[in-house]
C-alpha cells in the first residue's frame, strides 16, 4: 500500500529503554560501515503516479554488460549497502521480521559487487530484499519502476485457485492469452510445461514451506506457511503452483511458451499461452441486484477510479443494501482508504493504528488513524467480498468496515499483505528501492500484516459452481444482506 501521509497524532513510545540502547549500540557497531556507505540518502520519488526521471523506453537490464553507474565493483558495493542501510534504518519493523540482516548484507553486498552484468546486480539487491519476506519491500529495474506506473506487467490471463482438493482456474479474463488459448473457467490443472500437479507435487508444497516462495507484492498471500492449519496448506499448495507457471512462463523480454494439459468435464484437454505485456488499468463498476442491493467493485484505492467510486457511493445511496466486492483488489493510496471507510461511518472514530520508525534511536512509533464524519453517510447493511487477492489498503477497508460498521465478510481469507511505502528511492540507474515504513494494528488489536484477514462466512466454490458460472459469494451475500432486513 502507498502511504501518502497524513498528520497521525497521539504518538506513543512502545519500546523498553533496554530495547532501544540495543538499537543505539547496533547503529553504532555498523557506524564504519556507514561511512563505507557513503552515508548520502538516495533521492526519493512519489510512489504513484508518472515519473520523469526515467524514460518510458528505458531498456531491461542488460545481461551482458555493466551500465555506467554500476561500472566499477566500488560502485556496485556502495549502492547495494545504501540499499541494506536504507530499509535497516527504516523498515517498520526493529526487528526486521526476525531475519538475519546483518547476515543479508554479507552474503549479497559481495554478490553485487561482483556483478559481471545489470542483471546479475539487480538479481543480486532482489535475492537480498527477499530474504525479508515482506510484502510490499521490494527493488526494481528501470523499466520496472516505469511499467508499475503504467500498470504493466506480464499477463498471462487466469487465476488459479484450490478447489475439491484440485489446482482450479477459477478466473479467465477476457482477451487475455488463456482466453485466446481457451482456457475455462473450472478447467483442473494437472501440469505445466511437464511438471505435474500431482499428489507428490502437493504433498511436497503441504510439507515444504520453503517450496513455496512468495509471489509478487500485492498478490496473493505471503505469510501463509507460518500457520500450522489448513489454510496456510492450502495457500502453500496454491504459491507453489503459481511458482511454477511464473517459472514456465519466464521474464521480460525472455517470456516463453506455457503449456498447460487440464481435465474437464469433456475430458483432457491443452493449452499453449506466451504472456504479454499489456497495460491493465483499474477499473470501477457499480451493478443493481435483485432485491435493491447495490454491488461496487473497484480494483484499486488509486486517483483513476476515484472519481468513478464516489460516483457509485452516490447513486448507492438508495440501494436497500451494499454490497464492496474487494476479491482481486490490491489495495493502493492510504488516504483513499481512509476516505472510503470513513464514507460508511457516522462520527470520526479511531480505525487503526499505525506503526513506524520516525527514528533509528528510538524504535517503533504509534499512532491513531481516524476516519469517518463526513456528510450522509451510507448506513444501509453492507457486505465486503474478500479472497486471497484482497490486499493492503483493500484489507484495511475490509477490517474496518467489519469492525466499525458490522459489515459482513464473505469469501475466503485475504493475503495479509498490509504495510505502507511512503517513498520510492531512486537508485543510481533511475531503479527504485521501495520500502515498508508504515505497520498497522487495527483499532481491536488485530495485527494486520501476515496475519490474513478470515471470511465471518467461508465460501468456496466447487467445480461444477465454477463451470456453471455462479458466483455462490456474491449470491450468499445478496441472501443474508436481504434476510437482515426487516
């Protein structure tokens, strides 16, 4: 999630006095190699919105040759330790998620050094962001800082789900390469380029946490192999099927054929898809339901559908009932969230907590963030729709809604991917190094970040619901929204 700011108030010093002259002596043990580091922050740049520090033809990172400011391995070290100092400095958390850092910082601060080529650079700084396994802290190239902004990435059209035990499409989006493969919504996956979904395949993701690295930031959930239960299998089986069409499908510029064989009910079928790159923009809709009930949908909290959401809240406003579909939202600017949730309560109140680090000698700040007060506003029975793409500010909305308003939580679990980037830092080549500064804690204490947020209603779809083309969390919502009225 973007966090743009906002004045938050009422600061609370949480950390003991032994904590933080821990953090003191830390940062003076490593004060050398901050003056290796060249100590000088690197420039910073919104995390939205278009850039003009960077060309929009900007090349991939070559593979065989090293760009002028990475020339020299002095170059190199001194970037990828700026990089190390920046988020030790300024990651939300003091403790660094539990991770080894300083141990990150000498097995990839030499692996960047060495570097024969960008790409061996750039892989280098990424392998060693990694290691934090957090959702949102993250490096990009150039021509990845410029197709962020321009919502481009590689697409290859469907979305996969665990259903009746079986890796399912559950999504196909139109003209998409899986749409033009014919891929169906309901299609079984049972292998992708020659590896097979099987039962050792399953086995193996259930019992190996390692098996299943996390996906891209603001997708599907990240922590899940910390919970000993049975959604955390089923999110480790999901991340290691999504592991292996990511890896069949390859990278930019380098993205390769997918060969999928899927059962279904016809029988056995295949499909041979290439990703594009292709821009997908957010989007926003609102739809009438049988009975008055209004549906939002929106898939991003950025300025684009702004102006379309609060058009929707308008016209909503006589709806007998609301319903926020959130599934595949992957959440985007904290204020937005704040306006959006403050739209469906009365008086201001406070919604969440934030925690960051304002300084290195001090460790971790609290704040209250409030919302709500406005003009009219919208007090009808309301539904939240969430599922394992429902991230960031999106999970904020859905938290707060459920705890501040009652409303109703129908799917699956999100991703329990909830932290804020203020900032984006420029590296030398016009790169970015994104960091999460911002934690949240909601107003009843539900840590938010790795900790997905549960459905008060479980919902999920079978195969023959998939092929049929019902959407049975949309319905069971509309049902129990309509049998609460009087």
């Amino acid at each position: 999630m973007k966090d743009d700011g906002g004045r938050l108030a009422r600061v609370h010093r949480r950390d003991s006095l032994l904590a933080r002259a821990a953090r003191v002596i830390r940062h003076l043990w490593f004060a050398a190699l901050a003056a290796l580091a060249a100590c000088a922050q690197l420039p910073t740049r919104p995390p939205i919105g278009p850039i003009a520090d960077v060309p929009a033809t900007v090349a991939a990172p070559a593979t065989t040759a090293l760009s002028a400011p990475y020339a020299t391995a002095a170059a190199r070290r001194d970037t990828a330790l700026r990089v190390w100092r920046l988020i030790d400095e300024r990651f939300y958390d003091p403790k660094l998620n539990g991770v080894d850092w300083q141990g990150a910082r000498d097995r990839f601060v030499p692996r960047a050094a060495a570097a024969r080529s960008d790409a061996e650079f750039y892989a280098a700084l990424k392998s060693m962001v990694a290691t934090l396994r957090d959702s949102h802290t993250l490096v990009l190239t150039p021509r990845e800082t410029v197709d962020r902004r321009q919502f481009i990435a590689p697409r290859l059209g469907f979305t996969l789900g665990w259903i009746e035990d079986k890796v399912a499409v559950v999504e196909v989006e139109p003209d998409s390469p899986a749409a033009a493969a014919g891929l169906q919504v309901g299609d079984v996956i049972r292998a992708v380029n020659g590896t097979r979904f099987d039962d050792e395949f399953v086995r193996h993701a259930r019992n190996t946490p390692q098996a299943a690295e996390p996906p891209a930031p603001e997708a599907i959930d990240t922590a899940a192999e910390a919970r000993p239960n049975a959604d955390g299998e089923r999110e480790r089986v999901l991340r290691a099927a999504a592991r292996a069409v990511r890896s069949a499908a390859g990278t930019p510029p380098l993205l390769k054929p997918v060969h999928l064989v899927v059962e279904r009910d016809a029988g056995v079928a295949e499909a041979t898809l290439t990703a594009t790159l292709a821009p997908r923009p957010p989007s926003a809709e609102l739809h009438w339901l049988d009975g008055g009930v209004a549906l939002i949908r929106f898939t991003r909290f950025l300025p684009e559908v702004r102006a379309r959401v609060e058009q929707a809240l308008a016209d909503a406003r006589s709806a007998r009932a609301i319903i926020i579909d959130l599934r595949g939202n992957g959440g985007g600017l904290f204020e937005f969230y704040r306006w959006f949730a403050g739209r469906f309560l009365r008086e201001p109140r406070t919604v969440m907590h934030a925690l960051r680090r304002e300084s290195v000698w001090i460790g971790q700040d609290e704040a209250d963030v409030r919302a709500g007060g406005g003009a009219e506003p919208l007090l009808q029975p309301l539904a939240v729709l969430i599922d394992s793409r429902t991230a960031s500010a999106a999970e904020l909305a859905a938290v707060t809604l459920a705890e501040q308003r009652g409303a109703l939580l129908v799917g699956a679990e999100t991703c329990g991917c909830v932290v804020g980037v203020r900032a984006e830092y420029v590296l030398p080549d016009g790169g970015g190094l994104r960091i999460s500064e911002t934690g949240f804690v909601s107003a009843r204490g539900a840590r938010m970040e790795g900790r997905p947020t549960q459905p008060a209603v479980r919902i999920t779809p079978t195969l023959a619901d998939l092929r049929a083309g019902r959407d049975v969390a949309l319905e069971e919502a509309r049902l129990r929204l309509l049998a609460s009225r009087p």
